[in-house]
C-alpha cells in the first residue's frame, strides 16, 4: 500500500476536495494541518518540486503530486489509479 501524505489547513475547501477524492478512492493518508505553522509549511515547501506553499499539497510515496487541481486532473487523464498501484 503506498504512502498518501496531504499538507492542509482545517476549513481549505480545496484541502477538503482533495481529501474527498482520496477518500472515495479509499486510499488511506496521513493528513497535517498547518493552519499557521509556518515551520510546518516551510517544510512542506521543502520536500516539494516546485516551492509551492499552497495547500494542500500531497505526496505519494515522498513523490510530490501537487495540489487539489493537480490531483483531479490525474484522475480525469485515469492515471491517478496507476500512481496510486506503481506506488504500491
């Protein structure tokens, strides 16, 4: 099973759909809220690709995927179930 990890904040309404598609791909993540946490965020920006400090920003297996739109797009395109396999 592979390793899910999303960098959010409490009420992101794209934090929220995010983690609306991994649930209903009922993938299982480790979530962390940094609402505020600039430490937090600095380190997210850190293990990123391309220095994004928007959230959420999520991981699969220390691959960085992106943010909510670039998760869905992945899912449109049908290779999000195939990251979430290889990753496995």
């Amino acid at each position: 099973m592979p390793k899910v990890e999303i960098y959010t904040w409490r009420f992101c309404p794209f934090c929220i759909r995010a983690k609306q598609l991994l649930d209903r791909k009922g993938v299982t993540y480790t979530e962390y809220v940094i609402d505020g946490d600039e430490d937090a965020r600095d380190a997210m920006v850190a293990r990123g690709s391309d220095g994004r400090r928007s959230v959420p920003q999520t991981f699969i297996d220390d691959t960085h995927v992106g943010g909510c739109d670039d998760l869905y797009a992945l899912e449109r395109q049908g290779r999000l179930d195939a990251l979430l396999a290889v990753a496995s």
